[in-house]
C-alpha cells in the first residue's frame, strides 16, 4: 500500500478565539479529507479536543526561543515529509507568514508610541527573540519557502531581509463560506439579543490585539461623527478598563459595549451595519473577510493585507493611516446610510465568494506538495 504523504504542523501556543488556531483546524481538516495525514507540534496550551485530525507532539518549552531550540532536537523524530510552521521557529519546510513580519510591524507602531514605550520595547527580550527566529527563516534562508497572504507582507520579507520573491507563494486567507454568509433572518434575532434598537447603527469592531487592532482610533473616530444612534460593538480579548474611561460626553448612555471573546461571531455579523478595523499593522484580517462575506462594509486601513482585494467606495472604505480620525469619521458616515450599505452588500458576498476555504486549503496543499518532491 502507499505511503501516504505525511504533514507537520507547528503552532506553539492557543488562543479559544484566536485566527491562527481556526484556521490551523480549518486546513487541517481539508487536508485530511483530501487524504493525507497530519500531526501537530505544539505545546501544552493547546487541548486535546481541540485537534481531532492526527496525533499531537507536545513540546515542554515555555519561551520563544526554548520551543524553537526543542523543535530542532526533536524534528528527525517527526517523521513528516513536510514540517510547515505557523510559527517563528529556527528552520522549516513551509513557513506561513500569518503573522506578518515582526520587523516591520514594530517600526510601524513606533509612528504611534511615546518615546519611553519605544525605549521599553526596545530593551524587550521577546521582541528580540522573535526578530532572532525571523532572521533566521528569511536572512539566513532557514525556511525552503515562504507563504504570505498579502503582496503587503511578500514586500516587507523582501525588503527588510533580501529573502528571494520567487520562493515566495502568495495565498489569501480564506473562511467556510457556508459559515459566514448573509443572513437576514438571523439579523432581528441578534439584534434583540445585544439589546439594540431598530434604528441604532451598529459599528462591529472584532479583535484581539486590541492596539494593534486600532480600537482607539475606532472610538475616537466614532465620537467625532456625534451620532447618538450609533453603537460600537467590541469583540475580542483585551483589557476594556483604559477604554471605558474615555470622554464621550454627547452620549447619555455609554456608547461602547464589550462583548468578550466570543466563540460564535456569525450571529454579531448578523446584528451588525459596518464593520471597522482601523489597525496600525494586519497581514490579512481574517475577521475583514468574514464581515465581508456577511455582507458587511468593512472600514480598514492600507497598513491591513485585506485592503488588496477590495474596492475602495465599493465594498467598504480604505483610509490610509488610524490616526486620520476626520476621514475614518468620513468613512463611518458613509456608510451610516442605509441605502449604501444594501447597495454594496451583494457586491461584498460576491468579491468574498472568491474566498472560501477550499480554495486556500487547495492552493496550500499544492505548495506543500510540491517541496516534498
């Protein structure tokens, strides 16, 4: 009988709501079907019924380093044909650059930072860690090939390390589609759920991450458009302490409502009227393409790897910096009107329908395959 070709996987930590860990199961589970076989490299933060697709190899370390040092000790017990990472880690097959570049997003947020925060995170010993795992996958050339989901994230490879553009495969995210739809008959439910009136705007923001994310910059924007029918729902993980002391003195009722990490965002799409994302750094929100599929408008920025596959004024708005708050408050209004966002919600389902899953898993597995030869 064949040997079947035989897939490791390297994700070091868990997150319940985290975009790496579904989307690790979501191709894992294409891949099987497909059938191949596959393992997990991992820690012990990750659980047991959280992977049903193939065996799992704990790793003991604790730090960034520690697990990059133990994968290469215990890599020749694998046994896999391929070892893809989704992780920084000293060498690998396949690296998927989900994360972005660790580089180029901390001289991004310096732009956005106090000077003693820079001087603090330069002296930080995970960042530095993390730029030693980077350098070695693409300086020194540790990693056989590279997958980046935005043109955003092959050009920051290339240009901060010289790693070479034709070992670099750009493959877009993808969501279930299935999953993530427009769904007007869930809308009312959902609404009356999250306590929202039938004439109140509903601005999402879903992420953790949340500086990163922007969510300053989408609070402080929704403050300038004075709307007090308008609603910011935030979900995601983070600390909601810093944010729920800001001025929004025009509103009677605090206008800002955290919903935690939530395990099920279909039914918050559903509530949802737009979608904001102001962030300072993104490779390619995941969270952009499931409110586009949705239906969604989606307020972004050029700084997102998203912002490459839509049409600015078409399926959302695309402003070039967070800290432009007049224009974001701009984009905001814009789609406050109701007819606009009906008008782009059909073009939003069909530019997402070129998005599922399945073409993702497919165009992975292609690549994986093809190093294994």
């Amino acid at each position: 009988m064949e040997k079947k070709f035989r897939i490791a996987f390297v994700r070091r930590g868990y997150s319940r709501s985290g975009v790496a860990e579904a989307y690790l199961k979501r191709l894992a589970a294409g891949i099987v079907k497909a059938g191949y076989e596959v393992q997990l490299v991992t820690t012990n933060e990750w659980p047991e019924k959280q992977w049903s697709f193939g065996p799992i190899k704990r790793l003991r370390a604790t730090t960034v380093i520690g697990f990059a040092d133990e994968l290469e000790q215990v890599r020749p017990q694998l046994q896999c044909d391929v070892l893809f990472s989704l992780e920084r880690v000293w060498s690998c097959d396949v690296y998927r650059a989900g994360d972005g570049v660790h580089r180029a997003w901390l001289a991004r947020r310096r732009r956005f930072e106090i000077p003693l925060k820079r001087f603090v995170r330069g002296a930080s010993r995970k960042h530095g860690d993390l730029l030693q795992l980077e350098e070695s996958l693409f300086e020194k050339q540790k990693t056989g090939r590279v997958i980046a989901g935005s043109q955003m994230v092959v050009d920051e490879i290339t240009d901060l390390y010289r790693y070479p553009a034709d070992k670099i495969d750009i493959v877009r995210n993808g969501v279930p589609l299935d999953t993530f739809r427009f769904d007007p008959g869930l809308r009312e439910k959902s609404r009356a759920e999250l306590k929202l009136k039938q004439d109140e705007i509903a601005v999402l923001f879903a992420g953790s991450g949340w500086q990163r994310k922007g969510l300053l910059f989408a609070i402080e924007a929704m403050a300038l458009c004075k709307n007090r029918k308008m609603r910011l729902l935030v979900a995601g993980r983070g600390e909601a302490g810093p944010y729920k002391t800001m001025r929004l003195g025009f509103w009677r009722e605090d206008p800002v409502q955290f919903l935690g990490e939530v395990a099920e965002l279909v039914p918050v799409y559903a509530a949802a009227d737009i979608f904001i994302l102001p962030t300072i750094y993104d490779p390619f929100s995941n969270a952009c393409l499931e409110a586009l599929a949705s239906g969604l408008p989606v307020v972004t920025t050029r700084s997102n790897g998203f912002s490459e596959i839509i049409e600015d004024g078409v399926h959302g708005s695309i402003v070039d910096t967070p800290a432009n708050l007049v224009v974001l408050r701009d984009a905001i209004r814009f789609w406050s009107d109701s007819s606009r966002r009906d008008a782009a919600c059909s073009a939003n389902i069909e530019r997402a329908s070129q998005f599922d899953i399945c073409e993702n898993v497919a165009q992975t597995l292609e690549i994986l395959t093809r190093v294994a030869v």
